[in-house]
C-alpha cells in the first residue's frame, strides 16, 4: 500500500480526539510530502539535526514533534519552531528549553517522558522524580514552556497484556500529575502513547497521540 493509503487507513482506526503523528525519522522529503498531500500536518523526528533540515526544506504549516531524546545543548536548533517536545525527562532540559524559548519569544509545549517499559534502555522520568520537578520552584518560576501530558512507550514485547499494563500505567500516571499540579490547567489534556505495533491497545487505554513510522512509511533502514 502507498503512504497516503496508510494514512487514510490508520486514521479511520482512530477514535475521535486522537491525533496522529506521522513517524518520518529516516524518510526522505518527498515522502513527507506525499504524506502531506493527503491532509497530515503532524510530523514526528528523533534527531535534532534532521528535523531542522527537514523543516527548511518543507511547507511551514507542518507542525513538528520532537519525540526523541533530546541534549540540552541541542535545544536552540529546534526551539524557534518545534510543536511539541514528547521527551522531557529533566528539570535541566526543561529549564535549558525555557530559556531557548524566551529566547525565540514563544511558548513551547512539552510532554514529560515517563519510564514505563521494562527494558532498562529507554528513556524517561520516574514518578518520584516528576513530584520532584513539578514541585520545584525552578520549575514554577518558567515562563516559557507549558506542560500539555506525559509520553511513555511500552516494552518491546509480544505479551499485549503487559503493554497493556505499562499504557494503563502511563495513564494513571496522567491522572495523579493531573489532580496534584494541574487542576486549573485545562491544556493539561496529552497522552502521547502507542506506535505501529501497539497503538490500538493504546487507544483502548487512553491515548491522545498516536506516534506511527513504519506502518506508515514501511521499514525503516538504519544501514546507510
Ligand atoms: C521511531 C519511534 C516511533 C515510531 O515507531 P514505529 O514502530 O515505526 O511506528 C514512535 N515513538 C518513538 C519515540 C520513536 O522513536
């Protein structure tokens, strides 16, 4: 199937208030833009460096979403158009995005990460360390970022039931930050969880952000 037919395809499986991010890490421009044709303005990378070569090149309305890791170092490059960063898992990223953002005199929308997989490689915060860093008064003080949800991804695994667990996981996670810090805070609303593999469980549980790369663009190759 072509990319616009998996596009029409997915979004027909989501249920209403769910969003899709198109997952274009490692695909070329031109297949951005068939995506584009089709109605997709939500656009997903993981490397600073290619999602400002990739936002030079294409039209203006895309929104980006940085979804992967992010250095702190490499803030400034993103920070003049970025949507959304999914992959908050500091107080010191999130103060160096502030101070980027400041810079650029907007406001940037951030997700908190949450570490929810069993696999020790994947990034995220724990619960105690986002009480943490909501509570802190270096926290309180930014003026340029805004906290929407929280982001996880579950466990590279087979077992639907233990995915399950960790997106239902995710979700209360969302809850307990949302009746503790955000209360007044109605654009405290993103559950960003689910990929090509998983994001009708994620749907099920909750999600509001659906993250798709390969069944949207086929495999990716990391040879080149
Ligand atoms: C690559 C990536 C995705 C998309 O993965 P697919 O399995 O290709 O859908 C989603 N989220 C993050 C954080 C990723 O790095």
């Amino acid at each position: 199937m072509s990319i616009s037919e998996n596009i029409t395809s997915i979004k027909t499986s989501l249920r209403p208030g769910v969003r899709l991010v198109a997952v274009s890490k490692t695909k070329p421009t031109e297949a951005i833009l068939e995506a584009y044709h089709t109605g997709q303005r939500i656009f997903g990378e993981n490397k600073v460096q290619e999602m400002a070569d990739k936002y030079a090149l294409l039209p203006h309305d895309i929104e980006w979403h940085l979804i992967g890791h992010l250095q702190t170092n490499k803030v400034k490059y993103i920070a003049p158009f970025v949507s959304l960063i999914h992959s908050v898992d500091s107080l010191k990223l999130l103060s160096t995005i502030d101070k980027e953002a400041a810079k650029n005199e907007r406001i940037i929308d951030c997700l908190l990460q949450f570490h929810i997989a069993s696999e020790e490689t994947k990034f995220g915060l724990s619960e105690e360390e986002a009480h943490q860093l909501l509570a802190s008064g270096e926290y309180r003080a930014m003026q340029h970022i805004r906290i929407t949800g929280v982001m996880g991804m579950a466990t590279f695994t087979s077992n639907e039931e233990q995915i399950r667990e960790e997106f239902r996981k995710l979700k209360s996670i969302f809850n307990c930050l949302k009746e503790t810090y955000f209360t007044a805070q109605p654009h405290f609303t993103e559950l960003s969880m689910g990929m090509s593999d998983d994001y009708l469980i994620a749907i099920e549980e909750g999600s509001t952000l659906v993250r798709i790369g390969s069944s949207i663009f086929g495999e990716r190759n990391y040879i080149k």
